[in-house]
C-alpha cells in the first residue's frame, strides 16, 4: 500500500490474528511503534487473543508485555482490551494478576465482570466469583444473557440451592428466561441441584432447542447415571432435532457408561467417536481414558492416553488418578514425572490432589514429602484442596507429625481438613490428640458434622477412653440433636462394644425406634466382638422377622460368627441363603464364607468358593493363606503366597500374619525370620504386633529362649500381652523357670487380673514338680477371687450339640461313652500305648495322674463321635483349649485302630488326624 493509515495497521494485526498468523501479527505490532503508529485497543485485544494461543510461559510473559504497553499507551481505560486480558489472565491461572488488573480498570461494564466471573470459578474461586456478581449488582450493573449464564452455571458448580434460586429469579425479572443460552444454563444447574423435574419442565417449554440444549439434558441424565435416558435423548436429538452430536454430547455419553455393567456400551460410543471423526479431541480422549480405568481396563485406558495426538493437563490428572483409582500409585508418581518433562501444560491443583493420594501408606512417606516440595515450589499450598490432600497423605502415612505442620500452616481450613486429623488420630488410636482437634474446631466456629463424631467415637478403644472422652461426646451428641443422625447412633454402639461396654450397646440399639439394617449389623458385629456369636444369631433371626432387608456386612458377620462357634450348620445356612439373595458372588460374602468353612474344618468347601485368581482379591488370598496356616500346610500356604505376589497382588499386613502364622505353626524359624525382614524391604509392609508375637512364638516353640528375648527387645512396637503369654507358654513346654516368670511378671504388670498368665505359671511350676509354689499360686488366686477356665469339648450332630467337661458324667449317654473309652484304651494298649503324663499338672501318683488323663474333655467328646457319627463321615470336635500332649497321642492311635478321620480344632489351629498321624506333624 502506498499509503497506510492508522485504520490499515488495526485492521491488518486484527485479519493476521484471526488467520492464526501471530508471528506476523507481532511483528506488525513492532514495526507500528517504530513508525510511531499510535496503538489501539482494538489491535492490543486481537494480540491478547494471540498470546493464548501460545505455550503456558510465553503466553503469559507475552500477556503481561502487551498489559505494561496498555499502561504505557494510557488504553486502560479501553474495556476491550481489558476485558481480553481478564481472559487471558484467567485462562493461565492468573487469579491475582486478573483480579488487581479488574481493580485498575476506569471503566467496568457486565463484559468486565463476566470475564472477572468466569476467570475466577474456572480457577475453582466459585465463592469469589459469586460475590463479585453480587457486587455488580450492588453497583448497578445490568446483566446480559451472557453474566446470567455465566452466574447460573456458577450457583449450579456450588450446588447452592437458594443462590441459585436467587438468580433464576432475577433471569425472570430481567426478562431473559426464554433466552436459548440462559435456559441452557439454568438446565444445567437445575441438574447439578438434582432438581431433574425442573430441567425437564424448562426443557420441555423450550420452543427453541440448540445442541447446548440437548447436550445439558443428556449431561444432567449422565450426572445422575441415567444410562437408558442418555441414549434415548441421543436418539431423539438425531432423529426430530436433527442435531448431531458433538464433543460434549459424546463426552457425557462417555461418562454414563464409565461403570463395568455399561462398558459395552461405552465401546459403541467410542466406535461413533471415530466415525464422526471427533476422536482425536482431548475432551473425549481425556473421558475415554477415564471411562476405561474406572471399568478396571486399565491396559485400554494406558493405550487410549500414550495414542492421543495431543493431551492437555486433564489428560494427565486423568491418567494419574486412573491409576490411584486402582492401586497402581508407582506407575501414578512414574506419570507425574513425564508430565513434569513435558510441555502439556503446567500442573494444577488437582494434579497434586491426585498425586498425593498416591502417597497414602506408610512406605510412601518419602514420595509424599517429595510431592509436597513440587506444591511448595509451585506455590500451592494455600490451595484448600491441596491442603486438605496433604493431611489426608500424612495422615495416612501415621506422619501424624507432618498433618499438624500442614494444618497449622494452612491459611485456611474447613471442617474436612479437620475431620481428615481427627480420623489420622483414630486410626492410631489416639483418643487425647482427636478430642484436642475437636475442641479446636469448636472454638474457632468450625461446626462438626456426622462424619468429626464418628471419627471421634472411633478413636475411643478402651474403657478409659469411654470414661474421659466417650461418654461426654455422648452428651455432647444427645445436646446438639446429632443422635437422630442414624450413622451417629449406630456408631455409638460399636464404641460402646469396643470400649468393652456391651450392655450399653444394647440398650441404645434397643433405644431406637425405627431400626435401620445398619443398626442391627452394629449390635450383631458387638456381639460377635464380645465372643456372643449364640446371641448375634439370634439377633439376625430377629432382623429377619422385622422384615428388614439383608445385606452383605450383615450376611459377613453372621457368617464370621458361625466360624467362631465352629457351627458349620448354620453357616451352611447362612450360605444357601446369600445364593437365594444374590449376594454369593459379593467379596465380603464369598471371603467370609470360606472363612466359615476353613474354621469349621470344611476345607475341600473354602476351595470350591475361591474367585479365579485373576479378580481374586487380596482378602481371599488371607484367607486361604490363613486357612492353610491353621491346618499346618506349610507348603500350601507358601505357595500361595508366591501365586499371589507373582500375578502382582500386593500382600497387606493380614497376608504376612497368615503366612509367619503358617511358619510357625511348621516350625520353620529361619524361613519365618526371612519372611519377617522381607516385609518392609521387599513388600512395603510394616511389621506391627501381630507378626512380631508370630516370630516370639516361632523362637519359643523351638526353644530359641535367647533369641526371642533379643527380638523383643529390638522390635518396632512395644511388646502387648500376646507377647508375653506365648513366651509363657512355651517356657511351659520346656520346664524354662527363669524365662516362665520374667514372661507371667511382664502380663502380671499389664493386667494383674489375667487368668491366663496364672494358670500357665501354675502349669509352669507342675511341670517342674514345684507344687509348693503350684499351691500357693492357687491360694493367691481364690484370694483375688480369679477362677480358672475350665475345660471344654463339644461335638455337634444335625441340630444336637453335645458338650463335655473334664471327667464329665452329666450327659444323656455317659454310661455308652465311658464304655467305648475303655474299649478304646484296651485297643490302644495292644498297641503299646502308654500315657504322656507330662501334662498331668496335679499331683497325684502315676495311676491317678492317668485316670485323670483319661477323661480329658476331648476323650469323651471322641467316645461319643465313635458311637454316633455314622462310618465313613468325619468325627468333628471343638475344644476351648489348647490339646494336650496325651490327646494328640490318643486321637492319632483312634484315627488308624478305628479307620476313622478325626478334625479337632482348639482356639489355636486344626489338626486332621488320618491313618495314625496328623496335619500338623506333631508340632503344635
């Protein structure tokens, strides 16, 4: 041109803007202030829609050059370039650079303040962004169709109802209810409030519909998993619309179908996805990602991402929850460290969120400070979200150090962030630190919800802990009204029961009027704690005739009581009646019924029920561990094991009790050993108690007193009563006075009314013939009125369950069972039997010691099984003890004399006796 005017210059950016030639827009822009060529906030705003185009970093550098320039130029008073550069500014996370720019502006018209809206909730500030449409309407401003779309999708992403209702009323005052965008928006959060009759009455009035339209209603029907009515509005958008579908039609079809039962579905979507040639966008890409996870098909979802011909921060944050989503929180942190090496977009807040809940066990801990330095590098810590995620990692992780750092460096917290440090606290239970927490939270106005007392009556473990803090947060509970939250009530029946306070459980159960299924599962899991699994029974009867409607924790602990009263029949029942309801395939049903027939002695049957190994879960995998544990299997346990880890099962901290259990109950010390050092290094499991009294009662079945003693010593937790009374026990075994009663002093000190630590003490002493200190032992107890547990077998045939004491004449046929046992002894000692009598603790002759051995519980419960148990099925005896050495004998001469195969099950482990020897090769 020969001759340019300022009009040529604006017009010739503005075109090269819109024709995506930026490079050529900004030189134009250099050779304008060369020339002298006054700006224009008409051609400012064209290359502030320029600079969004490019990377996060050169975009925003780019942004703030033209803002300074604006300044320097005097147009910020041009509401034009203003308003782009509110844009700008939103879309790269700059919430404070957008809002001290709104703040410099001269002039604000609803343009201005729409921008200001939408930079702020797009950046998760829909507090901020609501009252800044409450101060425009202070201030006078109109709204335009394009501020009430904005503000009504605003109230419908906070699902706040009155707020909402609030602005559909000014829409209809300002007379733009029938506007197609404004009814679309108020559609939307219609939906988001799950007021769907309002959207479908809104929908149905319309007399204009555009692809917004359609796309709102088949996205609230998503929302609310309505998977039939998503794809018939598909059908009648195609077909009497005549609309097609687009990326958020697609997108919200992607996300219904997001479940295993509607994959099939979800793949159709996918094939039209490509036949519309809409597959290569991010949005439906990012949904296809997460519709494949959440289906648990993680090898699609993985193949979907790495494919996509561009990925955005979303795709990441997807990929990266996918895999927290299913346990795969190595390859979740592996992602984070590529999406840091790329230039997909910087990561959010929700990319931390996310990572951080990879972070969530103890062995993580590292990862988890290592991701907490990326937000503090980031400035993100004043984030809610993320601080919230902090604390829930750390708390997780037991840092419960690291959670109070966090929470008293946050500028701001809710009642989530204080309900995740109470539930850190009552994981640990750690009653003092939780109450503390809770009567922070009171003091600085932050009111608990249903979820801070259940966490606190969680942490409550002891009848201490009832007295100090239990029982007042009870009171608390009854002043505030809370006791009508039924999730509250039924949780202060199992805190009662833990607190070792069952009656008070049972009259607040009784206290209810109208008694939910949750309520009766509360009281039968406190009877089953309480070792009243007769009680739990019949309370299950009970819920039946109320008409209640059974569920899986209920079938659970119905099913786990039946395993502890080894009541095979019922568990039966209980089995055939989870088949009726359709629940035999759920996980905690199928587990605990082969927990229930493992513990009655119905092995074979436990096999039957196991999930293929592929969808086996973790819990299965215990209890088939376990169960081979109890009846001695070592090899069987182990192998098992072995299965488990090498098809990428992670063992938990139940696997490693079972498998140091089947250890030890194999005698297998240096492979229990190695097991036990592999745990952390190897598995990422902490040892806790429980494995640590496995390995005490490894070393001291063996004899290994020396080495057990050291292993207290140097474990990681403070040795408890279990500790104690296996060492006792076994220096019983081999008369070891001096380890015998440092053991019985160290369970002395931790509770001086154990039954248990006396009478193995007493048994201590017999063993070495020390009946002086036997007697006076004995004096000392009926002195604290401490009664010893007496001995107990029981057999159970059809409906009859038969129990003996020792030297029990009481029963209906004691006449036919003390003639089978003479029967059994002259067989036996043809076979050269003769009486251990190292477990005789009286004493008493010879002659007497072996009449007392003779009617042992478990003889006469044997003597019965001969006579009534039909040939040819197996003898089951139940026992309350440990068998003694004489018994064992006995039961293994019965099995081969008689043909029979004998199952006797004690507190401890099972043994099966079959052709004279038995399951756990003698070593129990």
């Amino acid at each position: 041109m020969p001759q340019r005017t300022d009009s040529s210059w604006y017009t010739t950016v503005s075109g090269c803007v819109r024709c995506g030639l930026d490079s050529t827009a900004f030189s134009l822009l250099q050779d304008m202030r060369e020339r002298d060529v006054p700006l224009s906030g008409f051609a400012l705003a064209s290359l502030v829609t320029a600079c969004e185009r490019q990377g996060w970093e050169e975009g925003a550098a780019c942004g703030a050059a033209i803002h300074a320039l604006t300044h320097r130029a005097g147009l910020m008073g041009n509401v034009y370039i203003g308003t782009a550069l509110l844009h700008l500014y939103g879309s790269h996370g700059l919430v404070s650079d957008a809002q001290r720019l709104f703040w410099e502006m001269p002039e604000r018209n609803v343009v201005s303040w729409t921008a200001l809206m939408v930079a702020l909730s797009s950046n998760g500030y829909l507090e901020e962004a609501l009252a800044a449409y409450r101060r425009m309407r202070r201030e006078g401003v109109p709204c335009n169709a394009n501020a009430f779309a904005t503000v009504v999708s605003l109230c419908g992403s906070l699902e706040d109802e009155v707020a909402g209702l609030q602005v559909a009323a000014h829409v209809v005052l300002s007379g733009l209810q029938t506007h197609v965008s404004v009814v679309n928006s108020l559609i939307t959060m219609f939906g988001n409030l799950g007021r769907v009759q309002d959207a479908e009455r809104l929908f149905d009035r319309m007399e204009e519909r555009d692809r917004i339209s359609w796309n709102a209603m088949i996205s609230m029907y998503s929302h609310e998993g309505a998977c039939s009515k998503c794809f018939m509005l598909l059908s009648d958008m195609r077909r009497h619309g005549g609309v097609r579908p687009d990326v958020t039609t697609l997108c919200s079809l992607v996300s219904v179908c997001a479940t295993s039962y509607h994959l099939a579905l979800g793949s159709g979507i996918h094939s039209l996805c490509h036949r519309s040639g809409l597959h290569s966008s991010v949005l439906v890409g990012n949904a296809l990602v997460n519709m494949y996870s959440a289906a648990g098909r993680m090898d699609e979802a993985e193949s979907l991402f790495w494919s996509m011909s561009k990925r955005d921060v979303i795709s990441w944050n997807t990929m990266i929850s996918s895999y927290v989503q299913n346990d795969s929180c190595v390859e979740a942190l592996q992602t984070l460290g590529q999406l840091l090496r790329t230039d997909e977009g910087p990561p959010n807040h929700m990319t931390f969120c996310s990572a951080l809940g990879a972070c969530s066990s103890p062995e993580a801990l590292m990862d988890g400070r290592t991701v907490h330095a990326m937000v503090l590098q980031r400035s993100l810590q004043n984030n809610l979200l993320i601080g919230n995620s902090l604390l829930t990692m750390y708390s997780k992780c037991n840092s419960m150090e690291d959670a109070e750092r966090v929470f008293q460096t946050m500028t701001c917290c809710d009642v989530v962030s204080c309900n995740v440090l109470i539930g850190g606290y009552s994981t640990l239970e750690d009653a003092t630190n939780a109450m503390r927490v809770f009567f922070w939270m009171r003091g600085t106005g932050i009111k608990p919800n249903y979820i801070s007392i259940i966490n606190l009556q969680g942490s409550c473990k002891s009848s201490h802990d009832l007295r100090s803090y239990g029982m007042p947060l009870h009171a608390y509970i009854t002043q505030t009204g809370l006791l009508s939250d039924e999730y509250v009530t039924n949780s202060l029946i199992t805190m009662y029961a833990t607190c070792g306070n069952l009656e008070s459980s049972s009259d607040i159960f009784c206290g209810i009027k109208n008694k939910s299924v949750i309520s009766w599962n509360a009281i039968i899991a406190a009877n089953v704690r309480h070792g009243r699994g007769e009680e739990a029974l019949k309370l299950f009867t009970d819920l039946r005739h109320a008409g209640n409607k059974l569920d899986r924790f209920c079938l659970a602990e119905c099913l786990s009581s039946s395993a502890s009263l080894a009541s095979l029949e019922e568990g039966m029942q209980l089995h055939s009646l989870s088949v009726k309801c359709g629940l035999d395939k759920d996980s905690h049903v199928v587990n605990a019924a082969m927990d229930m027939y493992g513990k009655c002695g119905k092995m074979d049957d436990m096999l039957k029920l196991l999930p293929d190994p592929a969808s086996r879960p973790t819990q299965c995998w215990n209890t088939l561990i376990s169960g081979y544990a109890r009846y001695g299997y070592f090899k069987e346990a182990e192998d098992k094991f072995k299965h488990m880890v090498s098809i990428g099962r992670k063992p938990d901290y139940v696997t490693f009790v079972a498998l140091l259990s089947a250890c030890s109950h194999a005698g297998l010390v240096d492979k229990g050993i190695d097991y036990y050092n592999s745990m952390a290094s190897t598995y990422g499991v902490s040892p806790g108690i429980k494995h640590c009294v496995c390995i005490v009662d490894l070393l001291g079945r063996l004899g290994r007193f020396a080495e057990a003693e050291k292993f207290i010593e140097e474990m990681p937790v403070l040795p408890n009563d279990l500790i104690w009374r296996s060492l006792l026990s076994s220096s019983r075994t081999y008369k070891n006075l001096d380890i015998g009663r440092k053991a019985a002093k160290n369970l002395l000190e931790l509770d001086p009314f154990d039954d248990s630590a006396y009478v193995l003490l007493s048994n201590l002493y017999a063993t070495n013939a020390r009946w002086v200190d036997v007697d006076k032992l004995r004096s000392h107890m009926k002195t604290i009125k401490l009664n010893k547990r007496p001995a107990c077998s029981w057999l159970k045939l059809k409906n009859e369950v038969s129990t003996f004491g020792i030297g029990d004449r009481s029963h209906i046929h004691a006449e036919k069972i003390y003639a089978k046992l003479d029967e059994i002894l002259l067989k036996l000692k043809e076979l050269g039997y003769v009486a251990d009598t190292s477990s005789a603790l009286h004493d008493t002759d010879e002659e007497q010691k072996e009449q007392n051995l003779w009617n042992h519980s478990e003889k006469l419960a044997l003597a019965y099984g001969l006579i009534v148990v039909p040939e040819g099925s197996t003898i089951r005896i139940f026992k309350n003890l440990r068998v003694c050495a004489d018994c064992h004998l006995v039961f293994k001469l019965v099995s081969m004399v008689y043909h029979r195969e004998i199952v006797l099950r004690d507190p401890y482990r099972f043994h099966q006796f079959k052709g004279g020897s038995c399951s756990c090769s003698d070593f129990w």
